[in-house]
C-alpha cells in the first residue's frame, strides 16, 4: 500500500486559490479513478475535482469553507501497489558525486565574482518578474503603490505570489507606522507643490429598523460587489444607445426555430444572432477588442464573447464563446445552448468563465427595455440589448413613406473612455445595427 496526496489542481491564468465547498467522500470511503471527490469554489466559479487515482480517503486536510492553495495538498489517499508519492530519494553523499564535479578555474571565480554579486544586490530592487494577477495590478494602480513598498509586501500565495487578501491588508495598514526619512536641508528649503489628497468618500451609517431583515451576502454576491466597484473605479464609463428595427432578425428566427430544434433537439434563441453581429462589427473596428494596462493598450487577436447569463440564486456568471469568430451560426447556437445549461447546473469549469474580450448582456430577457451595462474588466466595453417590441413606425418606399408595425429593439453599447472615444463607440454600435437590421431572411443555419 501507498499514499498519494491529492493536490489542488491549476484552474486557469490568475486563479491562485480556492475556497472548499464540501467533500463528497468521508475519510475511510474508497473512490475510483476520475471520480469528483470535493467541490470548490474559485472567484471564478464553482467546479468539481476529479481524483486522478482510485483509492481509500485516509486523511481530508482540508475542511469545508477553508482555502487551499494551488498545489497544496487537500486529501490523503491510500493506493495498492507502488511507493509512496510523498517519498524521495536520498541525496547521495559527496563521495559518492566528487569525482564528477568539474572544478572551474580560480580565474573564472575572480571574474565573475563581482559582477555576480551587483546582479544579486540590483535584484532586491526589481520587481519586473512578480506575477500579479490583474485584480491585484487594478489595486495596485487605483492605490499608488510603489515598487518598493510591492517588495516589502509578503505574498501568501503560491510561491510567495502576493494575493488580493495581501494587497488589501497592505492598504488597510498603510500609514500605520510611518517611515522616518533623513531630508536634506536644501531640500527642504525648496518650495514644495503638494496636491490634496482625494476626499475618502464614506456611506453614511444604516439605520436597522424594527422589522428590517439583515442578509448576509453569499461569496458569490461578494465577488460581483468588488468587481462592479472595481470597474467603475477603473473606467472612465460612456453609454451610448439606438434603436434597432430587428423585423427581419424575429421573421428569420420566426421561419426556422421548429426546424431547427428538431433537427438538433435544442431551441434556437436570439443570442447567435447578436453576437454574429457583434463579431462583424468588432471585425469593422477591433480597437473594441483591447484591453488597457498602465499607458499601453493590448489589442487581442482572438474574439472571445462573454455572455452574462442570471443563475437561479439570482447572482450572475458569465461564461465565454471562445473564437467566436470561427464558428458559423449553427456552431454559436450549440455553444450558447451548451453554456448556459452548464451555468445553470453548476457544470462550468474555471477555463469556460476565463479570456473574454467583449461581453453581452440581454437585459430584454427581463423585459427591460434597455440598460447601461458595467464594463466586465479588463475589457473596453460591453453591449446589452432590450427587450424586443412591435412599434409603429415610418418606412420609406418607392411610393412614399408609409406607417408599418416592426419589431424595435434597444440596444446601450458603455465603452472605457480612456481608450474608446465617442466616435468608436458611437461607430461601433451603428455597425452591430447595420447587420441587425440588414439581416438575410435566406441565411442558412
């Protein structure tokens, strides 16, 4: 018999830790290869994890609601056959290696000495190969933090990696002890010119009423919370509206819905519709599809569509269309279909909520008719469109103007104004109507 340990396994770029859930085995219950063994929670989402051996569960190391680290070991199992994972070889002797250690020249040494020992003093003060996940760069941005004060900060990550826990307590400790500094008396004979710092902005205090309910926010709640603040402390938001004539979008669905789900067993909605629209459109301008870090802008070669989809508890996911641009209309419905029921159920993996360059948002599935989205970041903009309503409306034919009834929809396109300018926007959004009203009653799916 050996043991084995279980790690936590990589759930995807930026993903550093996560939160157990609950076992699905108790010590002492054997389980077989490829069997989810615990549900965890990331800051992404929910997901199972498989163990990639059969065996008896001898020792949980991790308890539900306690975070795990990336790596880190959260279950002991007992296997048949083989040594013990957790065993290493022993380091062989001196002895026994001297013969094959090649000596260098005392020349060499003096050479190199010096110059080896400046590269390691000047690294203290580098920072350039510290892995910060964007959430922590958007902190660390947003609250002025230096190179040096990033090098006195101890990550509690995975190698020492420094967390969103690490940079907030940092924040909120900041200015406790303050630094004596030794200033020249020159120095200080200068004028000075200061700027006053930004007034800290402070809710005022709740009164709890007689009656009142107090709910606490689940994870989930909390999450949305911080990267909604977060977005809106980042971007500058603009919202830009139009109103849509979609007849020819309803009357084609309208034409091929009942072929469609039965020839796939899957209903055909508007959402495909939309994001081949979108697409098209960020074909036309792909400095929609950046993102911004520091001065630089990132321009992205992939086309990946988040589709912010409610769940049942009332809080919200969005999982991600990858290359949507590759994939024909027939392949965008099944995509939609497939992630929004894994959504639903709790099926997502980490890697389906991850790499988004441009979101939607349908606000109509609640019959609302618009909204002014918040941009998911670190992308530039996000579209929602409204609920779809038959309105009278004037149409121009070669007869004159006539009033007809159409099918109007709103659409609200909110861009970063640090990098998408009222006419990218502006263009943009005319671009994704264009396609919409101008949509091919003969388009084969």
């Amino acid at each position: 018999m050996a043991e084995y340990k279980l790690l936590l396994p990589s759930m995807g770029e930026g993903v550093m830790e996560a939160t157990i859930i609950s076992w699905m085995f108790n010590e002492g219950d054997f389980i077989k290869e490829d069997e989810s063994v615990v549900e965890i929670a990331t800051d992404k989402v929910d997901s199972d994890v498989p163990t990639p051996v059969s065996g008896k569960i001898i020792k949980i190391l991790k308890q539900k609601d306690e975070v795990a680290k990336i790596g880190e070991a959260i279950a002991i199992l007992e296997t048949e056959g083989g040594s013990s994972e957790s065993e290493t070889p022993e380091p062989k002797s001196y002895e026994e290696v001297k013969d094959q250690i090649h000596q260098p020249d005392p020349e060499v040494i003096n050479t190199l000495e010096q110059p080896l020992t400046n590269v390691f003093e000047n690294s203290s003060n580098q920072n350039s190969d510290l892995y910060l996940s964007p959430l922590v760069k958007n902190i660390v941005q947003q609250e002025n933090i230096t190179d040096s004060e990033l090098k006195n900060i101890k990550g509690s990550g995975l190698e020492g990696r420094i967390t969103k826990e690490d940079i907030l307590d940092f924040v909120k400790n900041r200015g406790a002890e303050v630094e004596t500094i030794s200033i020249p008396q020159q120095v200080i004979s200068q004028p000075v010119q200061t700027s006053a710092p930004a007034p800290k902005v402070s809710s005022a205090p709740i009164q709890v009423g007689e009656g009142d309910e107090i709910i606490q926010m689940d994870r989930v709640r909390k999450i949305i919370a911080e990267a909604m603040v977060n977005s809106k402390h980042t971007s500058p938001h603009v919202t830009s509206f139009i109103e849509s004539d979609v007849t020819n979008v309803v009357t084609w669905r309208a034409k091929n819905k009942d072929s469609y789900q039965k020839r796939e067993g899957e209903k055909l909605t508007f959402m495909p519709i939309f994001i081949r629209a979108v697409v098209k459109a960020i074909q036309d301008f792909p400095m929609i599809n950046v993102s911004v870090d520091g001065d630089k802008i990132i321009k992205k070669k992939n086309i990946n569509i988040g589709m912010a989809t409610a769940l049942p508890d009332g809080n919200l996911i969005v999982p991600v269309i990858k290359n949507a641009d590759q994939l024909s209309l027939s392949g965008l419905a099944k995509a939609i279909n497939d992630l929004a029921y894994r959504a639903r159920n709790k099926k997502l993996t980490p890697a389906d909520t991850q790499g988004a360059t441009y979101t939607i948002s349908n606000v109509g599935t609640f019959g609302n008719l618009m909204g002014t989205p918040i941009i998911p970041q670190p992308q530039v903009a996000i579209l929602a469109v409204g609920a779809i309503v038959k309105k009278p409306a004037v149409i121009e034919t070669e007869f004159g103007d006539v009033i007809a009834i159409r099918q109007k929809m709103f659409m609200s396109h909110s861009y970063d104004h640090r990098v998408v300018d009222g006419s990218l926007g502006g263009m943009f959004l005319k671009h994704v109507n264009d396609y919409l009203e101008n949509w091919d009653l003969n388009t084969e799916i």
